[in-house]
C-alpha cells in the first residue's frame, strides 16, 4: 500500500465517520468526562471527520509540548490544546491536504473558544519526521491515534518519534494489531488498508520494532477486541483477529530487558488532574493515592524521571540488586516449585 491510496482514502473517498465500513478506527463510548467536556469545544466538522481508535489524552499534560501524529482534521490536537493551556504546544502532522484544510479552517474559531492558541500543522508522512521542521529532542509527549497501522513503515515512525521525544519523554498511542502477520495480498487491499486493518501490525513484531527503535520497555496501559459488522470485509480477513491497544514508550536510555528488584517503591501523591484517586501507568500499575506500592526498576524510572515524579515520592535507590522483580513475568528459573508444574514439553526451552 502507498501513501497516495491512504490520501485518497482519507481525502477523498471517506468525508465523515458514518462512511467507515468496520469499528476498527471508532473510538468507545465509555470516555472520561474531562475528555468529553474538552470534545465538546471542538468544532462539529472536526469532529465529525474523526477516524481514530482510542483515547490518546494522558495524564500530567499542563505546558507540556505535545505532538500528534497524523493529525487529520484536528481533534485531537484541539482537545489536547484545553489539557496543556496557554504555556502549553500542541503540533498536529499530517499527510492529507484535505484534512488539514478542515483543521486550519477552524483555528481561529478554537482560539477565540479556549482564549488562546497554541496549536500548529505540519503537512508530511509520518514516516519522515526527521525532514519536518521539528526540533528534535523537543516534545514532551507524542501521542497518535489509529495512523501507525496506515504508515508503510512503522520502524521508521517510531525511530522518528524516539528522536523528538526529550530524554523523559513518552509516546502514548493507540493503534490497531493483529494476532499473525498480514498475509501480502490482504496489505494490497486498498479498503481493508484505508479501514485500518490489513496494516495492522503483528503484536509481537510491534514489540520488537518498539525496542529496537529505543524503547527498552513497551508498556500496554489498554486493549479491547475489534469486531467487523461488515459482514463481506470479515470474511475477506479471516481468520485474522484483532485489538485495539494504547500504549505508552518512553525515552528512558538504560531501560532494563526484565522488571528488575531493587527494593523500591512509590507513593501517589493523587495530584494528577483527573486522577485524584488512582494513577494509571499501564494494565499493571495502578497506583492508588497515599498507598505505598513496590515496583521494579524500570517501573520507579518511567515515575521518577517523567514528567510524573512532581506527583509521587520515591523510596529506594539502585544500590542493591535482589534479582527478578517477582510478578512481573519473567521467568524465575531459580523457582523450584516450578519444576513440580511442568507437565509435558513446549515449544521453546
């Protein structure tokens, strides 16, 4: 698949949600209230030229310098220029004209309705961040919503994405993947291309392409499973199945391979806007405020050396190392009740 039949997609051939013919790039109902409150100052033809799959809003985002990759016709940067405020930067990229002129149209309207503007686009494939005017080693966060599974090489983006990001940073995206890898003849259909899935990456090569691109530690904060109501395209990729996932990387150099234990833990603060009761790092930390909670290494890393560490107090430190964080899903080979529980061979020693 080429750009130009992604751009025809999305410029052309769709001109609003109700032309998408699977859920693959809807987003659920079930958003936080702050994130629909945000929504509803956005102007009703961006909003209505929205194709994404998820919720790319995380947490801590006041004066943040935040970027979004493929933009489209801007809601999302509209929505998280209300989380970042005036000394805040929102920078939305895109590769299709025609989405961006409904982003721009509207920018003048969204400056009069925050009392500020904060907001730029960029014309460009996300593939190619480097040849953008973009600082590198300049954003706090890079969020993207449904568009890496578009782009026709996703090392590429996230290479691109780890050179913008300052040291601390974090890329927080939501993103369609398969269970396999995509047979060559469905990645050829510009439909199932356009609707999000025969781009879909295979999640383990998603793991893979996140490490080598620099993030050491993938972490998924949530996933659900997509159906296609269409009956004639799901017959068409069977016997593929699907998630959507966000996920969060961060620019962390040193990042360990395991959850490894040094004796540290965390407390939450509870000073998160919108998370005065619990703190979401990913599907396995959450951190409720006041209570004190043992982490791994690079747990205690993605809080302490994040835009996050105001909102938490630290214990511990790295001089003492006690082995393989226990639940964290490496395995313990030094465990000898795990002998007792192997029953038979497997496919890998």
């Amino acid at each position: 698949m080429n750009h130009q039949a992604v751009k025809d997609y999305y410029g052309k051939t769709l001109q609003g949600s109700d032309d998408l013919q699977t859920n693959a790039c809807c987003s659920p109902d079930d958003m936080p209230g702050h994130v629909k409150a945000a929504l509803a100052n956005v102007h009703d033809e961006v909003l209505s030229r929205y194709y994404g799959c998820g919720l790319v809003m995380p947490g801590a985002l006041e004066g943040a310098k935040v970027l979004d990759l493929g933009c489209g016709a801007g809601r999302d940067v509209y929505a998280l220029a209300q989380m970042v405020g005036p000394e805040g930067r929102v920078v939305g990229v895109d590769m299709t004209p025609e989405q961006l002129d409904v982003a721009r149209a509207h920018q003048a309207w969204h400056a009069e309705r925050f009392g500020f503007d904060v907001v730029a686009f960029h014309e460009g494939v996300i593939e190619a961040l480097g040849a953008l005017d973009l600082e590198p080693a300049s954003f706090d966060v890079i969020v993207s919503n449904c568009v890496i599974n578009l782009a026709t090489d996703k090392g590429a983006v996230l290479r691109g994405a780890y050179e913008l990001l300052k040291p601390g940073g974090e890329m927080y995206f939501a993103d369609v993947y398969a269970d396999r890898r995509i047979p060559a003849a469905l990645a050829a259909d510009e439909v199932l291309y356009g609707e999000c899935l025969s781009g879909a990456l295979y999640w383990n090569d998603f793991l893979s392409e996140a490490k080598a691109a620099g993030f050491a530690d993938p972490r998924r904060v949530e996933h659900r499973p997509l159906t296609i109501d269409n009956p004639a395209l799901e017959a068409r990729v069977a016997p593929v199945s699907f998630i959507s996932a966000t996920c969060r990387l961060f620019r962390l150099d040193g990042l360990e391979p395991d959850c490894e234990d040094y004796g540290q833990a965390v407390i939450y603060k509870g000073t998160v806007a919108q998370s005065a009761q619990a703190f979401v790092l990913d599907h396995r930390h959450v951190f409720e405020a006041g209570r004190e909670v043992a982490v791994c290494g690079n747990t205690w890393r993605m809080l302490n050396e994040t835009r996050f560490a105001p909102h938490f107090e630290f214990i511990g430190d790295f001089d003492t190392h006690r082995g393989v964080f226990a639940g964290c899903g490496a395995e313990n080979l030094f465990d000898q009740a795990a002998y007792a529980r192997v029953e038979g061979g497997g496919c890998c020693c």
